[in-house]
C-alpha cells in the first residue's frame, strides 16, 4: 500500500530530525512551501504539521513559522548516552522472527548497545528506505553507530546495501547471506539442517522425500538447504528425483502435484524448508483428508508453523531448530567487531555458520507401504 502524502511528509520530516540533518532551533519549511513540495494541499500540509507538533518534535512561534523543538536536543543527547544500534528485518510475528528479535535484543543490553528495530514487512521499497535512514544517521551526527540487517525474501537484492558498504557502516548480515556483498553474515548452517532432516528420514526407511518451499527466489538460506537435501541423498546413493524439488508451491497446481505424489506413494516423506511452507503443507495435506505421519511423514525447518492455523500441532512437530540464542550473540560480537575498527574482522568479512538441532516429535514414522 502507498504511504499517504501527509504520512510521507511526517516520515520525512521525522527522519531528518533524528538523523540530525535537522538540529534543534532549525526553521522548517512554510506549510506552503510543503504542499507545494508534496503536491498537497494546505490542509494536509498542516495537518501533517500538527502530528509533528502533537509528536513533540516540533513548535510552532506565532508569527514566525514552524520549528524543530528544542526539547528534542534532550532527547538526542539522551540516545548518544549509549551505543546504538539499528536492526533491520522482515516482521516479529513469526516464532522464529520472535525468538530471534529477543536474543538479539538481550545480546545488545548485555553489550551495552540500545537496540532500534525497523520491520519492513518484507517489502524490498520499505527496506530501502530503513537503510537508507540508517545510512544517512550514521553519516549525520552518528545516531547510529552500527546496523544488523535481516534481507527480505525477495527475487532482487536491495541495491541500496552497496552504500553501506561504501559509506563504511559497520553491518551484519543476519539469517540471509548476499552473494557477492562484501559484507559478514551470521546464520544457520543450512546445508547441515536439511542434511540432518534427511538422514533421520532415512534412517526410518524413506527413500521417496520430496523438498518444498512455498515460494522460489535468489533467497541463499532456501537454496542452500535444497543443496544439503541433494548432498545427504547422494551420500546415501538415494537417487534424487528433479520433481520431488516442489518450488511455488503457494500455487495450486503444485500443491495437487504434492498430494497426488503422496496417493500414489511417490512420496513418503516432505521435507519443509521454512515454518511457512511447513503451514501450507500441513493445511493441504489435512484439506485432502491424509494423516500426518500414517500417510506422510513431515519434517520441518523451525519448530512452528503458522501458530493461528497449526497451534494443536506445533508442540508436536519433526523439526530442525535454528540456535537463535547463538546467532544473536555472534552477530552482536561481530558488530562490536566492526564498531571497534578491528582489522581482522573490517578486511575479512566472515561467514559464520550456526549448527542446528534436531527435535523429534510425532509427525515422522516409517513410510506406510503402497500395492
């Protein structure tokens, strides 16, 4: 959805003020000159103007215009008391997003950093503008002295990382490696998750395991795991099927693809390669009136699905846990690193990978014999 103009107006205005491209005592422009700028009117000029001034960054002098608030130099003096760091990602709504924004919180206290998270909602234009917001406070006044940056999941990168690397922001990667930016990255080892996922399944018997993801893209984490599926399958000396790899499976054709393999006894075995695909499994597989394991085992990556559709089965899941405690603590480290201008860690940016865990619960069993 398009941000409304007065929104846009109050965004801006905000921004440069905690950026420090405003300074308190600063004059803003006439509501005028704003709905000339925005293409508004008057009215949503001052009504932008009127948020800011109920927000309290800025007062109005009768007679002499619109200015930024003085009480905010407290305010500003307040936040460079401590280190400060901003963290960039998708949404705080999914188990592991949840699980992860608390570590990563208590990690920076326990460093001494105050934490500012931006949530782009997956959406590539809302990423653009938080890291270009943190770029620019990092270059004016030093709001922010370092960023940790959790990519959406999107079929193009955000190009606007590239200033991060050139204004020399201190940045880590979280979850998502970027192939090709020079920048270090913190994540699950995902070749090893989907590896372990598919040992146990067949250890159980499997032969037959179909890989899904619900949607496709230049995400590294999922293609990283569809190769630790075709390393632990050739390993085995399994041969690997190029149709059980289900991508898009949001679409409804490849959703009746993956229930009539599963009839047919083509597959005996799904192996999720997030919480959200492992939802949309579930939801098909109960839709078509199959039972989870006796007509199919399922494994997924992150303990839970969607916990509104799945909260009865989610205790129970076959999963592969990612050390969020872990991945959280190392990333702080690497920042203060960075922060710290140590050599070793600013000219070699390291990928480190987190080991995973393996929690057995009731959605996994032998494979059910077919005529």
């Amino acid at each position: 959805m398009k941000t409304p103009k007065y929104q846009q107006i109050i965004n801006n205005i905000t921004e440069k003020i905690n950026s420090a491209v405003l300074k308190p005592g600063d004059r803003l422009p006439t509501e005028k000159q704003l709905s000339e700028q925005y293409g508004v009117s008057r009215i949503v000029a001052s009504n932008a103007m009127a948020k800011l001034v109920d927000k309290g960054l800025v007062e109005r002098v009768q007679g002499r215009g619109s200015f930024v608030s003085e009480k905010h130099q407290n305010l500003y003096k307040k936040i460079r008391d401590d280190v400060n760091i901003a963290i960039v990602m998708p949404e705080i709504s999914s188990p592991f997003n949840i699980s992860l924004s608390h570590n990563l919180n208590e990690a920076a206290q326990k460093a001494g950093m105050r934490c500012a998270f931006y949530l782009t909602g997956n959406e590539l234009d809302t990423e653009v503008d938080d890291v270009t917001f943190v770029t620019r406070a990092f270059e004016n006044g030093r709001v922010y002295d370092g960023l940790l940056l959790f990519s959406c999941s999107r079929n193009v990168y955000n190009k606007h990382i590239l200033d991060i690397v050139d204004k020399k922001v201190p940045t880590v990667l979280i979850d998502r490696y970027l192939p090709g930016i020079p920048l270090p990255c913190v994540q699950t080892d995902n070749v090893k998750a989907v590896r372990m996922a598919t040992a146990e399944l067949i250890s159980l018997g499997h032969r037959k395991i179909a890989v899904c993801m619900a949607s496709s893209g230049i995400v590294s984490s999922l293609a990283e795991r569809t190769e630790g599926f075709i390393q632990e399958m050739c390993e085995q000396k399994i041969m690997i099927d190029p149709s059980m790899v289900i991508k898009e499976l949001c679409e409804e054709k490849n959703q009746q693809k993956l229930i009539e393999m599963i009839k047919e006894g083509r597959a005996t075995a799904v192996i999720c390669l997030n919480s959200g695909t492992y939802s949309l499994v579930r939801k098909i597989v109960n839709k078509s009136g199959l039972k989870c394991p006796d007509d199919v085992s399922l494994m997924a990556i992150d303990k839970y699905g969607s916990p509104e559709l799945f909260s009865n089965y989610a205790a129970d899941t076959s999963c592969i846990i990612q050390d969020t405690q872990r991945i959280a603590a190392e990333g702080i480290a690497m920042l203060k690193k960075l922060m710290d201008n140590d050599a070793e860690t600013c000219n070699n940016p390291q990928k480190i990978l987190i080991a995973p865990s393996f929690s057995k619960g009731n959605t996994i069993g032998k494979p059910k014999s077919h005529d």
